[in-house]
C-alpha cells in the first residue's frame, strides 16, 4: 500500500485555509514568508504565477517529501496591476478606479513535491463592477475592512454587492484558491481526493489543519 505523503499548504490566508478545508485532506500550514513584491514591468499575470510557485519552493524546502501547495492572486484592471491595499486610504483608491470596469483577477496555483514535477497554472476571473459612489464604497470598507484582499473586494461576503457579474471557469478562484484546478495538480502529484480518507473530524473549538510556524 503507498504511503500518502504529507500536505502542506503554503499560505497564512483564511480564505485559503476554508477552501481547501473542502476536499477534506489532512494538511498542515506553513506561512512562506517570501517578497511578494511585483518585479518591474511583470505582467499581473506572471506576478500571479511566479509568486505561486516561489510560495510553494519555499516551503518544500522545509518539508522534504510533502505535497506542498502555493497560491496567489492578482487584479488586473485597464493594464493596471491591484494588489492587497493594506490600509483604508489604498482601498478606497482601488474601488474607485474598478468602479463602473472590468477587471480580471489572475489566481495563480502550484504544486510541489512528492517526487513529482512542480506544476504552476492559473486561473483568471472576469468581474465587472458596479459604478457606486464614494459613501456607498467607503460604508463597505468600514463593514468589511477587506485590506488583505486583492483589489479589495471580498465577494465570499458583503463584496458581493460591488459586483454586477463574475466570470470564471473555476467558481473558487476569484475567492483565492481555484479548487478545480488544484485537484488537478494534486492528482499529477499523486494525490487524490476522492481516494485519500478524510481526517477525523476536529473536537469542538477544534481547527482543521496544523499551523506551523516559519
């Protein structure tokens, strides 16, 4: 019988964290603790991918032999590159340019380890944003305080609003984490879902996964 290898997912993201919670698999979490800076004149697209697989480097090297999972997005609006704002002030100047746009949110996904090939791929959503005024834009902030997402919508919440219509083959992706597409990786990784038993379910006020700390 072959041994199923330890998961890991490289990421400090909650939203993360829920959705891979989905496919029922034991994991741990290791934060990368990497530069997610853009590189100069990087497309947002490339961003989405490099930094997926650098995230997932990082911490394979930490677990020799484990599965590890990589993951980042980026939001592309008219050429322009949209991040994590961080702070309220960014937000706001975010939501105001997407206000009345299309944008495209690149969720870049990779999969390291398990004496398999790395594999990095992508997954782009197409959002059109509803044109709002400033009081309706600043009313969300203050409800949702979404700084540490890109382009500052939340949409698995009360950023659902600022949205008229969400295109994407992989109905996880513009939340963070494109589970149709990590299953795929996971198989080619030799992991499956449908085939690997699910952890005993936690202890009330009990969590999913482990945190690892580095």
């Amino acid at each position: 019988m072959t041994m199923q290898p330890s998961i890991v997912l490289a990421s400090s993201s909650v939203y993360r964290r829920e959705l891979f919670e989905r496919l029922g698999l034991a994991y741990e979490i290791d934060v990368p603790g990497i530069d997610e800076s853009a590189l100069e004149g990087e497309p947002p697209v490339r961003t989405a991918r490099r930094l997926s697989l650098a995230k997932a480097e990082a911490v394979a090297a930490r677990h020799p032999g484990a599965v590890v999972i990589g993951a980042d997005q980026v939001a592309e609006c008219e050429g322009r590159a949209l991040g994590k704002p961080g702070t309220h002030e960014r937000a706001l100047e975010q939501l105001q340019f997407l206000s009345g746009r299309k944008a495209f949110f690149h969720s870049g996904i990779a999969v390291v380890g398990g004496n398999r090939p790395s594999r990095v791929d992508c997954v782009d959503t197409e959002v059109v944003f509803r044109e709002l005024a400033r009081e309706a834009l600043e009313a969300y902030l203050l409800r949702e305080r979404p700084y540490d997402c890109a382009g500052s919508a939340r949409v698995e919440a009360l950023g659902i609003a600022l949205v008229e219509s969400v295109k994407s083959e992989d109905p996880t992706a513009l939340i963070g984490l494109p589970l149709i597409r990590l299953v795929s990786l996971l198989r080619l990784a030799g992991v499956d879902p449908l085939r690997t038993p699910s952890p005993p379910a936690p202890l009330p006020g009990g969590e999913g996964g482990r945190q690892k700390k580095g």
